[in-house]
C-alpha cells in the first residue's frame, strides 16, 4: 500500500512492504541520494525521507516527496498526533543516512535527539547504515574518529568514504561513497546478511552453470527458453568477491562477461552436459542455475527449412529427452572432493497437485541434491529481471525465505546456505 504525498504521515502497520527511512544530513552531496532513494524504492519498499533542516537547503523537500511517494518532515512537532520520532524507527527494517556528515556523526555517537532524524536513530532498532561525506580535514579529526568507532562498536556499520575530488579543490577520503556501493549494503542487510561479503569461499573451487540452451531445428531455428544468465552471473561475480576460483559455464548469454572468473561457453544441452561434467570432478561446489532443455528434436535439418518446400505444413518436430546434467553431477559425486555441495535451481508454478514448495520438496529429493533455489514463476515472474524472490531448501528440510532483492543479493545468500552445508558436513 503506498501512500502519497501529503496523505497521512506514516503508512499503516500491518502492510508487508519493508519500510526503509532514509536520512539525509546537510552536505553537497545531498543530490546523490536521490539516486540512492530510486534504488531503495525498488522491488516495491516503502521510503521515509528524513532530511535535517540543513540537507533542504542543498535539495528541496519537494524532490523528496516526489521521489519517494511519501511526506517529508524534519520536526518532531511536524503531525505530532502520530508520534512519528518514535514511530519512523520502531517501524523501519533499514535506516540509511547518506550523506552523514561530521555533525550527525557526533549527534548520533552522543545520543542527541534534536529533530526528526536524530531522533529516529535513537528509536531504530532496525539495523542502520551511515555514509559519510565531509571534507578529509573533518572525517580524519580525533573527534569523528572516536565517534566513528563508538558508533561502530554499538554495531552501527559506518561505511568508509570514498577517496577523490571534494567540494573545491581539495581531493582525498571523505566522498559519499557511490549509491550503488551504499545500495547494496542496504540490500544485504534488508535480506538478512552481513553488511559485506567475507572471503569464506576462499580456495574453493566452483562450477555455475548460467543461461538457457537451445537445441537446433534447422541452422537458424531452436527451441530454447528466456533465461537471461542474470541469476548465474551474478553467483559468478560474488563467488569470487569471496574468493573462490569459478568456472562458468555459460549458455547463449548476452551480458558483459564477468570479470576474474573462467568463462566457457557453450549452446546445447549436450554441450552443457560435457562441460559441467568435465568442470565438476573437481569441483567443492555445482550450481545449476542454468535452464537446460529437457528435449530437443531428434533430426536437425541440414538446410534451413523453407516455407515453400513444406506445403501444407512442415513434419512434426520429433522430440527426445535430453540427459538430465544435475543428476548426472549427483551420480558422479563419488569421484569429486570429498563433501562437494551441488546446487539446483527449480523454476515452478503450483497447480491443482501441489503447492510451488510442495512441488520443490519433492524434486529436491528426486534430484538428491544438497540445496535447491526455488523461483515461482506464475505469470513469467523472474526472467530478465535484475531482481528476483526466491526461497533455498536444503536436504535437512529447512527452508530459506529471501526477500525481493537483487540478483547479487539472493546470490550472496545462496552462498551462505553453501558455506553452512560445508561447515554440516565437515563437522558431522
Ligand atoms: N537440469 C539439468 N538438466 C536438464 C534439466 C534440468 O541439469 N536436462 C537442472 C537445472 O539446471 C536445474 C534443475 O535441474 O538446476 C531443475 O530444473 P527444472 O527445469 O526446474 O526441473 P526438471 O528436472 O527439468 O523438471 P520439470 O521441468 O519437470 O519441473
């Protein structure tokens, strides 16, 4: 349920949608939070700007209300009957304040609660994310220094500011660091993690299979399907943010190649097949995350079929059944590293048999792997798509919610169900 702006000051408890309040403190670099705030408001969140007295003299309440489809107060005075310097923070699952200068820093080290944001800090039992900007003289003062760390060590994360140009001619630390940097702290810690990726994959190696295979009709013909490799890039590029040596397998993706990973591209299921194969003897963990096809046409024409050859119609397309690689990865774990996490992904749709998750349960089993990614795709949900819902169930029945976030993100998360199965095994 969103509320426009100017209607009653703080949504109605009870609506499901995370509620974020982002706080914005008087320095320049102000404007770049309206780009944070598109960001936050993504996957539907609701968005409570709070900005001091000073942020509107460098952006104007107007922006804000307009950007986050909600009102914008300052005051603690401002629709008092709703108590919002209590309600804001008891209600918020993140507060964000970017930029927080060397002021808010201090207030909020010492506890003041002089307007409406300072006081949400103090009500907020959510976690909360400062960004910093200030000039390099001000974040390297012993003042903001001891107020960083006391923040810190209340379990506040303090992000580092960015190195560069100021405001003026100086340069060095003390930028807001980017809003995508600051966004994806947010993410993480909206869908439960830690605040930052750990090396906890380090010397691991990793196979992910991405993308959809096609399987040809003729030479220019194919039954493929429509996933766009976002899912598998993205455990890609985080897998090795924690320090695993990854192989992708990669199936007609159209998307920058990652960086610092092993690519290896291939087209059919049969292809998919031999690579993850050859990759996975070696393999610590599999993620299947690819959509290999289930069949392909027994006969591919040598020629492009035309349409004038083929009067009325072209013959039926034989199908046959492809091999099923995941399964394959399961009958061959006897001969890979010893406590290998295979990983599938589910695409379903319930139906009048079962329930999405009913559905998943029994293909986890049928499967025999360790954990399975399900997506719920009624309605074509997920695909091209930078974010995604999934849920992760294990083989010891438990079942993993993650929120709407980014692709990153539900990556991030799949890898710390992959970490907890190892540290399973290697103690039992
Ligand atoms: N998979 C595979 N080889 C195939 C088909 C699927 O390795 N030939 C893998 C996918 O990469 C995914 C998992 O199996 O990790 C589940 O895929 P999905 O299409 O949901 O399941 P299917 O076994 O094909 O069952 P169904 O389509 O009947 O739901």
């Amino acid at each position: 349920m969103s509320t426009p702006a100017g209607d009653t000051a703080v949504e109605p408890s009870g609506s499901d949608r995370q509620r974020v309040v982002l706080g914005v403190s008087g320095g320049i670099a102000a404007y770049k939070s309206c780009e944070l705030l598109r960001r936050l408001t993504e996957s539907g969140r609701s968005v409570t700007v709070v900005p001091t007295e000073a942020a509107l003299e460098f952006v104007g309440r107007v922006t804000w209300a307009a950007l986050s489809g909600n009102p914008v107060r300052t005051r603690v005075w401002d629709d008092a009957h709703q108590v919002p310097h209590v309600r804001l923070g008891q209600e918020a699952d993140l507060v964000v304040v970017a930029p927080a200068t060397a002021d808010l820093l201090a207030k909020a080290a010492h506890g003041l609660a002089d307007d409406l944001l300072t006081s949400t800090l103090l009500t907020a039992r959510c976690p909360v994310v400062l960004a910093p900007a200030m000039h390099t003289e001000m974040w390297e003062h012993p003042a903001t220094v001891a107020n960083v760390a006391t923040l810190r060590a209340r379990g506040i994360v303090v992000l580092d500011p960015a190195s560069g140009r100021l405001t003026g001619a100086d340069t060095g630390p003390g930028r807001l660091p980017e809003p995508d940097a600051i966004a994806a702290v947010c993410e993480r810690l909206l869908a439960g993690l830690s605040a930052y990726p750990t090396a906890d994959l380090a010397g691991l190696n990793v196979v992910v299979s991405a993308g959809g295979t096609r399987e040809p009709i003729d030479p220019v013909r194919f039954i493929g399907n429509r996933s766009s490799g976002l899912q598998g890039y993205a455990l890609a590029t985080t897998a090795a943010a924690r320090g695993a040596h990854v192989v992708v397998v990669s199936a007609n993706v159209a998307l920058p190649e990652p960086a610092g990973v092993t690519l290896v591209r291939v087209s059919t299921a049969a292809d998919m097949k031999d690579a993850v194969l050859k990759h996975s003897t070696t393999a610590d963990v599999v993620v299947m995350a690819a959509a290999v096809a289930d069949f392909r046409p027994v006969q591919v024409a040598r020629d492009k079929i035309k349409k004038d050859d083929t009067s009325p119609l072209p013959e039926p397309i034989v199908l046959e059944r492809t091999d099923d690689v995941l399964a394959l990865v399961v009958e061959a774990r006897g001969a890979a590293p010893s406590g290998q996490v295979i990983v599938g992904f589910a695409a379903e749709t319930g139906d009048a048999t079962g329930t999405v998750l009913e559905h998943a349960s029994a293909k986890l089993a049928r499967k025999g792997c360790d954990l399975l990614v399900v997506n719920d795709v009624s309605g074509g949900r997920v695909f091209e798509q930078s974010h995604n819902a999934v849920t992760i169930l294990s083989r010891d029945g438990s079942a993993l919610p993650v929120v709407e976030s980014t692709k990153e993100t539900v990556a991030d998360a799949i890898w710390d169900r992959v970490v907890a199965a190892r540290e399973a095994t290697n103690s039992g």
